[in-house]
C-alpha cells in the first residue's frame, strides 16, 4: 500500500513538472511575469516552482490558460460594471478560500500572493489585500522542551541538525545551501567557536551576507554525522565527503542531495509530537531561531547590534548601521563567552525513561506489556526495597502452596495407578500428567474468586 502511494505521488510530482515547464515556453504571460520576479528578487527556484504550481492550479480550476486570463482581465478593466471589473478579484479570493479549507490558512495565503504576482507583473494588478502573515509560533519555547527534544533524537544526524540550529540561530531556508567547504577551516583545525560565513546567496538573496558560529556541542555532533555518512548503511553506500558535500543530505536516499526546506521543517514537527509537546509548542527550525536569541540576550555577553549581526538581522539604528563594525574575532571571543546558554544538557537514562513516558501518556498512547522494565542492582537495593521483594516471595508461596500440594496428590495417584497395571497392559500405561500454564491460570483464578 505504501509502495503503491509512493509511485502515485512520484507520477503526480513528475506530471507537475511537465506542466511547469510547458507554461514557460509557451506562454508570453507566463515568461513577462518570470522575468519581472528575476529581475526585482533573488529568483529562487523553490519559490518559482511554488508560483507556477498556484498558477497552473487556477488556470485548471477556472478552464483557462494564462494569456486567455490576461487577455479577459484586460477587457474586463474596461467595462463600468463593478463586478465585471472585479471578477478576477473574486475568483481568486474564492480559489484561495478553498485551498485554505482543504490544505490549511498557509497554501490559502502562498496561492494569493503568487496569483497577485501573476496579474501585477503582466501589469494589470489585482485590487485585493495580501492575507496578512499568520504566526501559529507564538509559543516562546523554553530550553527544557528543546533539551528534551534534543535527547529523543538519535545521535548522528538528528542531534546535528537541531544543536545546528540552535547553536548558530541559522534561518531555515540556509540550512539547504550549507556545504562542508563553510566550515571545513575551523572544523579541521579544530577551533571552536567555528565560525560560519553565509553570503548573500545562501541567505536566499533576501538578506545581506553574515558570520555566524556553532559551538563544541554542534561541533561533536556534527562530527559524527559526517562519520556515518563516511562509513555508510546496509542502503545508502559509504560517502566521500568533499568540499561541496552538503552538510545537512536527505537521509533516505542513495543520490547525494541536500535536505529539503520543507521535509526538514516538517521531521521538527514529526519529533515535536513524539516529544508530547502541545501543538502550540511544537518546536521548528524558525522556533530555534527565536530561541537562539533569546538566549544570546540572556548570556549578557555582547551588544545587541552584535547580536543583530550573528544572527543576520540589519542593526537598527544609524550607530548600528554605520559606527557597530566588529571584527569576526571580536565576535568569536563574545559568542565563545554566551556559548554555555546554548549549550543542551545531555539527560541521564532515567531521565529519558520518564520522558518517553510522559510522551506515551500525552499521546494517550499505552504502553506496550512487552516494554523493557528498568531495573535495579541488588548491591545498590535499600533495605525497605530488599524488605518489600521478601515479603512478595512469601505471599506468591503461600498462595500457590496449595496449588502445588494438590498437584503431588494427583501425581503421587497417578504412580500408584500405573504399578497395578496389569503386564499385559503396561504398554497403555497412563501418561504423567504435566503441569500447563492453564492449569495454573484456572487455580489462581478461582483462588481469587474466592
């Protein structure tokens, strides 16, 4: 079924891409509007593919191809008719209405602004407002939840990416751009703070180009990921990893290829759940970001235009803008200072067993009778412990004493029966009766019935 779901979507994700790229060349609406959003943005090919797939569904949603859309809202724009004018307007508030209701508020909203895009860079603009940006993360996360979150991950790759995250306060849509080229100076010669410089490109052409740092923890883990994708698994073969290895690959697939955007953000949620946490504090990559500087202002270890500048925020303010210039040194020794509030306790074993615990039981999941059982020493056991397991023993013998008196009854019978058979007979004698987990069932049954 799983195999079967998985061709479906590969076929669907394959049909998509053929369409995107018959829109390019084939319609003159489509290539204005390319090269209006080249030209005034960084192009990302992420968000391109978004775009066009919104386009491509209202196009099919309203049996229209994209010149036959701008070529009506044209003659549309001419009529005095205020719902004639207005009827592109409607259609897409009514198409994105209905992706809200299927796919969530987010897909609603993404449909709106590229369809908005669309119609402005054909330059004939729709006269509705943009959905306004809503923020399901208003949950400050605290560093207990994250320190739980971290300890449920396995060590390798999973821990990398959240101790990542978190130590360096990197935006989500870099993290797919990183190569191993960026750290591979500090990180061989093993220096720490390591310091991490992301140009304007990884940035996503939306920001400025920035340093940031990752401390010994982030490191280690790192470390070790890097380590197992050296060594490979029974599916994915061993990896050499070079100058442009992407720090952060996709997990499940033999082809090198980075960490997708979305699949990450979507693996954060995936642990969130696991973790018990609620649905508003389910922690994400952005969710790290904020705590990444809440804690750097905790640390008191530096300025807040430092802060604004490891983190890759344009400082405010002209004395932030012009006159707050630190060297990467200067930054390395004050982050180096803040580095142990952004550091995660690595928990005890018993710790991870009340969390996981406490997990099931938010989940309202039972715990499994097959579930290993903690247990304890006997020369680390107190003597009330030792007490309690004697007078356990006492009370089991005593209950099945009976049991067992009766069972050598009909043993010793069952002996006394087979000597008086006849020889001729000896061959038919009675079987032994055996002692059978039923038997003993139905004995402390009806003991307790009793």
């Amino acid at each position: 079924m799983r195999k079967t779901r998985l061709k479906f979507d590969q076929r669907k994700r394959a049909e998509l891409k053929e369409k995107r790229d018959s829109y390019k060349g084939k319609f003159e609406s489509v290539k204005r509007w390319r090269n209006g959003v080249v030209a005034d943005t960084s192009g990302s090919p992420k968000t391109e593919e978004k775009h066009l797939n919104s386009l491509i569904k209202f196009s099919e949603d309203i049996g229209m191809n994209p010149d036959e859309i701008i070529e009506a809202r044209i003659q549309d724009l001419t009529s005095h008719n205020p719902t004639i004018r207005n009827r592109f307007e409607d259609k897409v508030v009514e198409f994105a209405g209905k992706l809200k209701k299927e796919n969530g508020y987010h897909v609603g909203r993404e449909a709106t602004t590229s369809l908005k895009s669309f119609f402005y860079y054909n330059h004939v603009p729709l006269a509705i407002k943009s959905p306004k940006h809503k923020d399901p993360e208003t949950y400050t996360t605290k560093k207990e939840d994250i320190e739980k979150f971290y300890n449920l991950a396995n060590p390798g790759w999973e821990r990398s990416r959240i101790s990542f995250t978190y130590q360096s306060g990197i935006r989500r849509g870099s993290l797919p751009h990183l190569k191993y080229l960026r750290i591979k100076k500090d990180f061989e010669a093993g220096i720490t703070p390591v310091h991490i410089h992301l140009n304007r490109e990884e940035v996503k052409g939306q920001y400025f180009g920035y340093d940031t740092f990752i401390g010994k923890q982030a490191v280690e883990d790192l470390r070790l990921s890097l380590e197992l994708r050296k060594r490979g698994t029974r599916k994915i073969p061993p990896e050499v990893i070079s100058d442009e290895s992407p720090l952060f690959r996709k997990e499940n697939t033999r082809a090198i290829e980075p960490c997708d955007e979305t699949a990450l953000t979507n693996w954060f949620v995936s642990l969130s759940r696991r973790v018990g946490l609620r649905e508003e504090e389910k922690i994400t990559p952005n969710a790290l970001r904020r705590a990444t500087e809440t804690a750097l202002e905790e640390s008191n270890a530096m300025p807040q235009n430092w802060i604004d500048h490891i983190m890759g925020h344009r400082p405010s303010g002209a004395q932030g803008k012009h006159y707050s210039k630190p060297t990467m040194e200067q930054l390395r020794v004050a982050y180096a200072k803040a580095e142990s509030y952004l550091t995660l306790r690595l928990a005890s074993p018993a710790d991870v067993a009340v969390a996981s615990k406490t997990a099931n039981e938010t989940r309202n999941i039972p715990i499994s009778k097959n579930e290993r059982i903690e247990t304890k020493p006997l020369d680390r056991l107190t003597e009330q412990e030792i007490k309690g397991l004697l007078e356990k023993r006492q009370q089991v013998q005593q209950s099945l004493s009976p049991y067992l008196a009766s069972l050598s009854i009909q043993t010793r019978s069952l002996d006394t029966n087979n000597n008086s058979l006849n020889d001729n007979e000896q061959d038919k004698t009675l079987p032994t009766k055996k002692t059978s987990k039923s038997d003993l069932r139905y004995y402390l049954t009806a003991e307790a019935c009793k």
